[in-house]
C-alpha cells in the first residue's frame, strides 16, 4: 500500500476553510431562527437561504478538497469528508482530466464509486459524474499521476479484450 498525502500547510488551510464554512452556516441558521417572517422583505429571505445553500455546498467541497489517497493493486482508497476512507477498485474509475483551470496541475479522477455529493467536484472538470482532485501539492504527484493513469489504461484495455 503506498500513501499519498498532502502537507500540512493545505490541511491547515482546510481546517481554516470548514471553520469559516461552519461559521456562516452558524451565523445564517441563526438568522433564521431569530428574525420573523413579518420583519424581515422577501428579499432579504431569498439572500439568507442563498447563504445557507451556499454554506453547504462549500462544507461539502472544501471536506473533499485534498484527500489523502492510499493506492493498493486492487484499486485506490480515497479519504471521504475527512472522516472515513472509500474503496474505488480501478474499474470504476472511469476517466482522469484536468479541470476548468488549464495551467493549475490540478487533476480529477472521475469514478462511480464515490458519494453523490463528488458530483459537486465533478463540476470543475465539466462532468456531472462523481469525482475528486489530485493537487499538485500531493506528495509524490507524478508518481501518483503515473499509477492512476496505468491502471486505468490497463483496466480499460482488458474491457476492450473482454468486448
């Protein structure tokens, strides 16, 4: 098993960017439960649910920003949410590209195997399909980069001998 991970300036950054997240989630819930309906224009409504919204959906991303990653010869396990670890055996991971950065070395690895909220993360390499990043800052990154994209064409290839 070889271990892939990120330094901890990136995990400090994170642990500063869920703080922040959790912070206005905090404070737009509490908006919420503090103003009534009758003080408050429609507008302003419509702004403190576009908050919360956006709140999660940034929880969601930054929790999934820099997972450590473990490859094994049966596939890669990819730390879900900073909490638990998730198996992908390499014939579900279907793609790998860059994203909507074309000079950033930022790379996603597009793979069935995920949670339905990686479609989030998909969304930066124009996919709807679950994905997560490969940051240059990952230790080892053209290591890495190179073991993805071997299995991938390997596995893609005894597909097409199968077929």
């Amino acid at each position: 098993m070889r271990h892939f991970g990120y330094p901890i300036s990136s995990r400090l950054f994170q642990g500063i960017m869920v703080c922040t997240c959790l912070l206005v989630l905090l404070v737009s819930l509490t908006s919420f439960a503090v103003a009534s309906p009758t003080d408050a224009p429609p507008a302003n409504f419509i702004a403190r649910i576009q908050v919360t919204v956006g709140a999660l959906l940034g929880l969601i991303v930054v929790l999934n920003w820099d997972p450590p990653i473990r490859v094994v010869d049966e596939g890669i396990h990819v730390k879900v949410f900073s909490f638990w670890w998730r198996f992908i055996p390499w014939s579900e991971v279907s793609e790998f590209r860059d994203t909507v950065w074309p000079r950033s070395r930022v790379r996603v690895v597009i793979s069935r195997g995920l949670t339905p909220a990686h479609r989030l993360i998909g969304l930066f390499a124009f996919t709807t399909e679950p994905a997560f990043f490969i940051r240059r800052q990952i230790e080892d990154f053209d290591e890495l980069l190179a073991i993805i994209r071997r299995n991938v064409e390997k596995h893609r290839n005894q597909k097409k001998a199968v077929a």
